[in-house]
C-alpha cells in the first residue's frame, strides 16, 4: 500500500532517496531509476549539499529572508502546517516542536494553524520575537491576521475556562503572551500589515470582551446560587490563572477610550495588558496622567509623548508620575514646546523642578528633548541626572556656546548618540570641535558629516 503509492506520482530527484530508504525493510526496496547511479545506504540518505535548500514541490514556496535556516525540520514543519487541520495531531506532539510549527505558520500566513497551537500551547510563554526570529522577519511578513488570530485564540481559551473551570483538556499552559516588537506598519504600505494602534485596538477590546465575559459569568452564577450568600460564592468559585499580554502600546484621541478601560484597575480580568512602551500623540494633559495611572510599574520601559504641547508646566504635572516607573530607560518629549531663551523667574523655577523630575527617574539612559528651545540652560536642565545617558537628542534646541561647552566636559563614553541637529551656526564651530574631539572615534559616524568643522 505504501510503496504503491510511491508510484503513483513522481518523486522530485533529490527527495527521492529520502523517501525510499533501501535498509528500512525489503518490502521498501529502492528502485534503479535510470540516469541516477546506484548509492550506498548511507550516502543515500544524505542530501546533497548543494540541494540542501531546494524547497520541494510539495511545500508552498514563499521567499524567506536571506540567511534563514531552511533546514529539513523547518520544511517538514511548513508540510505539516500546510495539511491543516491539525487539533487531530497536536495532542500526541512533542512539546518541543511547537516553536518550529508556530514558525512555520507564522512565516506563511496561517492563522487558522496558529488558532490551533495558541489553544493547546504547552509552555507558560509565548514570545513572538523569539519565536519568530529577527525583527527583519516580522517587518518583511505581513502579520495582521496572524496577530489577530493569536489573540483570538487567547481570548477563545480564557472563555472556555470561566465556563469550565478545571475541566479543560486543550493542555495549555500559556501565562504571558508578548507581542512587544512586532514593527509598525503607520502608512499601511502592506495591505496585510499591523500598526501599532491597531495592535493596541485589538488587545484592549480583547481585554474588555473577556472581563465582560467574567462579569457575566459571575452573575449568572450568583442567580444559581440564590440566597444571601449567591454572589460570595459566585466570587469564590475557582478562577482561571489568566494571561498577561505585553505589549507596545500606541494611543491618541481614537483610541484613548478604549484603552483607559482596559486598564482600568475595576476591570482586571483573566487578560491583563502590560505595557512595555507607551506613545501617547496629541492627548490632553489630563489623559496622559490617567493613562500614567493605570499602567504596572514594572513592565514600562520607554515612555514617547510627542505632538503636545505641554510646556515646562504640563512637564512639571506629568514627569512626577513617571517617577512611579523603577526600570524606564526612555523618554521621548519632543514638541513639548519648552521655550526658556528669555529668562525669567518663572522658567527658572520651571527649569530647576524640570531637573529634579528627570534626577528621580534612576533606569534613565535615553532623552529626547527635539524642538525644546533650551539656549543656555542644557546645563541646568541634566545636571541631576543619576546616571550618564546613552542617547541625547537634541534635535531644533537653539543650542548656544555655553551648551557645547557644556556636552564637551560632560560627554562620556556611554553617550552612543549626542543627536544633534547639522544646522550649527559657523560662529558655534570652534565650541563643536570640542564635543567632537570628545566622542570616541567609533561613534563619530552616527553623527552626520555635515556638522563636522
């Protein structure tokens, strides 16, 4: 039965001894195919390593980036995936090839396969980057439908054990979904491509639809449990151990709503969103502080509030709130419109809580301060800081002499990208060559070869 149907179709020359070992037995005895000369047993299982990354027939041939591994298990993995349905075969499938699966499925767009392995995930973590590799992979495959899909799926899986808690028998294990990475796609340049704001759409309505769902769950439990005591046991009914989301996070005035009321501490449920980088663009002053509120503490890395014009006074009212933050390394306040050219008693207070702020803020290492006109005050501005800064951009500051100078005795090592704008003044050339002079020579070529005198 097995070697007739070999026979039936023709077999690709260099799949042909693999699949047709001769020492397997003697009903599987290979066939002298004219114009191949006879191999031993073991060179006949060997594929040749020139055809190595010849993808066969069989296999949907989709272009993989450069460099990728196009290993035998990498193409038996796409076979499978190709072949879905796979809920049949997942039970008896070993733990350790899911990862290559989801690769696969991922990589050739096919979410319903990915529904699949997310329902029945056997480890506690499931990381998009790492699974899928490089960055570059996730930018060159369109990924909309696949992202959609898995959170689906999550949401799917958490519905199921509310409903029936303990009696689950998809295995899966999944604790912390991170989709932190996945590249945005602002202009829509691939029809299939996902932005972050639309990421973010998608997980808080995600987030929303299952906390409503246990909400419901719970009142009709307390109805089936009438009495004084229905809703203590509603609430003391077992509950599921739930799935953090980490995420980056894009919010403006569309999609504000929905994620305040993700975040919501009331509405914590089974899905929980955990923000790693937030972009907040044109929201009010208020808005900001809210959303700041909200947010775990511990998971914030990068905070980039840009399009607003805050001031020194809508910094003095923000920046103590992301002193809340232990472990943020970024912050992005480009166009906050800070202008402090013209001294006054005021913007020297401003100034001098602006530098307080920033000293409370220990993990700091990257600044963006584009479009701040600080002219003289650079000094002021970072002199508490407590720790040397990796990036500073200062982009469109109207930087004077006294703030080159002042980069030129300050500037370490660790300064990887002083981000300054070309457009210097020829009179500010000779306080520049200073700086220059200060930065070690191999990250002299991050800063663009105009501005060198």
């Amino acid at each position: 039965m097995f070697s007739h149907s070999f026979q039936q179709r023709e077999k690709p020359p260099e799949f042909r001894n693999l699949l047709s070992p001769p020492h397997f037995s003697h009903s599987f005895q290979r066939r002298q195919t004219p114009g191949i000369p006879e191999r031993s047993p073991i060179t006949a299982m060997a594929p040749s390593r020139s055809r190595s990354t010849q993808i066969p027939p069989c296999i949907p041939k989709r272009q993989l980036p450069p460099g990728y591994s196009d290993s035998l298990l990498f193409l038996c993995a796409r076979r499978m995936v190709a072949q879905h349905p796979l809920p049949v075969l997942l039970p008896a499938m070993p733990a350790h090839l899911y990862p290559i699966l989801f690769q696969a499925a991922f990589l050739d767009g096919r979410p319903l396969v990915l529904r699949d392995l997310v329902a029945a995930w056997p480890f506690p973590v499931l990381n998009f980057q790492r699974l899928v590799g490089r960055r570059e992979l996730l930018r060159d495959h369109p990924c909309k439908l696949c992202v959609q899909a898995v959170i689906l799926a999550v949401v799917a899986q958490l519905r199921r054990q509310l409903e029936e808690p303990g009696h689950d028998a998809s295995g899966c294990r999944l604790r912390v979904l991170d989709v932190t990475g996945v590249p945005d796609d602002p202009a829509g340049r691939a029809p299939d491509g996902m932005s972050v704001w639309s990421g973010t759409v998608a997980l808080a309505k995600a987030c929303v639809e299952v906390s409503k769902h246990q909400r419901e769950f719970q009142r009709r439990g307390s109805k089936r449990h009438k009495g004084r005591s229905g809703a203590a046991t509603a609430a003391a009914a077992p509950q599921p151990p739930g799935v953090d989301v980490h995420a980056d996070l894009f919010v403006n005035g569309t999609s504000y709503g929905i994620l305040r009321d993700a975040l919501q501490p009331g509405a914590a449920g089974p899905l929980r969103l955990k923000c790693r980088e937030l972009q907040a663009e044109k929201l009010s002053l208020a808005g900001i502080v809210g959303l700041l509120e909200t947010l775990d503490p511990s998971c914030v890395r990068r905070v980039d509030l840009r399009f607003r014009n805050l001031g020194l006074t809508g910094l003095s009212v923000i920046l103590p709130h992301l002193s809340r933050f232990p472990e943020l390394r970024s912050l992005k306040l480009q166009y906050s419109n800070v202008d402090v050219r013209r001294p006054t008693p005021e913007s020297a207070i401003g100034i001098r809580c602006l530098a307080g702020q920033l000293g409370m803020l220990p993990s700091l290492r990257e600044l963006n301060l584009g479009s701040s006109r600080l002219s003289g005050n650079l000094r002021q501005i970072l002199c508490d800081l407590q720790a040397p800064l990796e990036s500073l951009e200062l982009a469109f500051c109207s930087l004077v002499p006294a703030d080159l100078a002042f980069l030129s005795h300050r500037v370490s090592a660790r300064l990887q990208s002083p981000g300054i704008h070309p457009s210097i003044p020829w009179s500010h050339i000779p306080q520049f060559h200073g700086l220059w002079s200060q930065i070690p020579r191999s990250q002299n070529s991050m800063i663009p070869h105009s501005i060198i005198p």
